[in-house]
C-alpha cells in the first residue's frame, strides 16, 4: 500500500475543518479535487474515514482512528525534511581542512584563520587530522575541502593548489649516527643508509622523500614505514633508518635523540593548500584560499 504524503495531508485538513470547501481553500486547492484524492486514500485503505450528509461532515470511527497517525507522520517527515535543510545549510556555511602534519609554521593557521573569519563570520572551520596513508588529507573521498598537503599528490590534476613554502630539505637521522657529526651531508653519502618510507598508498609522495630522482636508478633500502610524526621519531630513535624532512618540520622531530643536517642534492620540497579542481568555485574554499594567500604573501 502506498499512501503518499499529500493524501495523508487532505484527510488531516478536512478532519481539521471537517468542511471540504474550507480545507481546498487552505491547501490551494479545488474542492473537487480534494475530494477526488480523498475518495482514493479511502479506497487504498478500504474503509470511509468521513460520513457526508446534508448536514455537514463527520470522521468516522476508522478516521478518527487514523488522524493522530497521520499527524505524527507529517510532523516526522516535516521534521526529518527540516533535519536534511540544516544539514545543507551546514554544508554551505562550514568548511573542512584536512591536514596530515600540522601547519606550525609561523603561526600560519592562526593567521589564515582569523583572515577568513573576518571576511565570513557566519563560517565554521572544522580541522580533520588524517594519517599519513591519505597524501590528499581527505581531498581525494571528500572528507575535506581544503587541505595542507605536500606536493607530488596522487592523481595531481584533479587538484588546484596555492604554495604555502618552498623549503630546504634535511636528513634527520639518530644522535649517535655518523652521519650526526657533519654540518651538511651530500645525497650520496645517504644512498646506502637504510630509509624511513611512507606508505606504498602515497605513491609520488613516498617517491619524493625517498629521493628517488637523486639515486640514479639506484633502489633505496628502506628501514621501517611510518605513517605519522610520532612513529617517524620512535623509528629515528630506534635506529630503523633516516628520513629526510622539510626544514619547517625539523622542531617536530629534533626533541631529543635525533638530529637533522642540510642535505645537498635533493629538490626543495613543496608544501601547499590545495582543493578539488571543481571546487574551486565554491565561496568558502576561494575565501579560504585567498585568506591563505596574503597570509602568506602570495597574492
């Protein structure tokens, strides 16, 4: 049996009424109309639900039944359509931003932050901590809007980006390493240590801090996977291998027992905020990227 919405809705307005003319003129609608759709809720539940003579109109005992159900689904449906309309709302005005590592530098989010609020106050920034494992920051299944992200990305053209820092490389490595006593380290004193790697689901990304374009087809020896900042010191410490690390994230991994040293022949990493490419339209995620443009100084 289906019983549309609309029809529950005539039969509480004529029960409300209990005046055909009356309850057509609450629902815009023409007396016949009404009647025609009630004559067919009757017929799917195959009862009367009101008595017509020439005295007026009267629920029956099945209608009188019927009407506090019927209420009660119209109430819920309004409510569960009321539910859906803030949740869109929700969508519109509150913004998601993915990170994997924090954006410690300088106060950045801070800053991005408060330059975005100033200009929509009505917004609300959520920030999603994703691991390691998503080099998108929850871009890529859309668990976020905008993300700090490093560059290469997986799937890179479906992105747009504005750079956050370009940044020198550093080789951290254990205290008690070789390597620790030296003020710089040339690539290819490295090409024989065993490595700290990112997840194979990085892709380009575990590639990059692999070095991978600095190794002459050499492969790397890889040492342990990390796929956070607090496993990548328990691995330095541990002495599983050395990894290399934009200077930006030197303080998060320095706090005792590991050093890092600049290190020469490796490209300069690139640390971005980036968005889908078909979002790029959306008011929030332009104000979001343009806040972190002049926080950062390129506008």
């Amino acid at each position: 049996m289906d019983v549309h919405l609309r029809e529950l809705r005539y039969f509480v307005t004529v029960a409300e009424e209990l005046h055909f003319t009356r309850a057509a003129e609450r629902l815009y609608v023409s007396q016949p109309a009404l009647s025609k759709q009630v004559r067919a809720l009757e017929r799917q539940l195959g009862v009367e639900l009101f008595r017509r003579d020439r005295h007026g109109v009267v629920l029956t005992e099945a209608g009188t039944a019927l009407l506090p159900h019927a209420r009660r689904v119209l109430a819920d449906w309004s409510e569960g359509a009321a539910a859906v309309e803030s949740a869109r709302a929700a969508q519109r005005t509150t913004l998601v931003v993915g990170m994997s590592t924090s954006p410690v530098r300088g106060g950045l989010l801070p800053a991005i932050r408060s330059r975005f609020t100033a200009a929509h106050p009505e917004a609300v920034i959520r920030l999603r901590q994703v691991n390691w494992e998503d080099p998108t920051a929850g871009l890529a299944d859309g668990a976020a809007d905008v993300a700090f992200v490093w560059l290469p990305l997986p799937g890179q053209d479906r992105y747009d980006w504005t750079v956050i820092a370009e940044e020198p490389v550093l080789v951290a490595l254990p205290d008690t390493h070789p390597l620790a006593a030296r003020s710089e380290v040339d690539f290819a004193d490295l090409l024989d240590e065993p490595f700290l790697a990112l997840p194979e689901s990085t892709g380009p990304l575990r590639d990059y801090w692999l070095a991978l374009d600095a190794r002459d087809g050499r492969p790397p020896r890889i040492g342990a996977e990390i796929a956070s900042t607090e496993e990548t010191y328990e691995a330095l410490t541990a002495g599983l291998g050395v990894c290399l690390v934009a200077a930006g994230n030197v303080p998060l991994l320095t706090l005792g027992g590991v050093t890092a040293r600049p290190v020469h022949g490796v490209t300069p990493s690139r640390y971005v905020l980036a968005w889908r490419r078909e979002d790029g339209r959306r008011p929030l995620v332009g104000a979001y990227a343009e806040a972190c443009r002049r926080v950062t100084g390129r506008t």
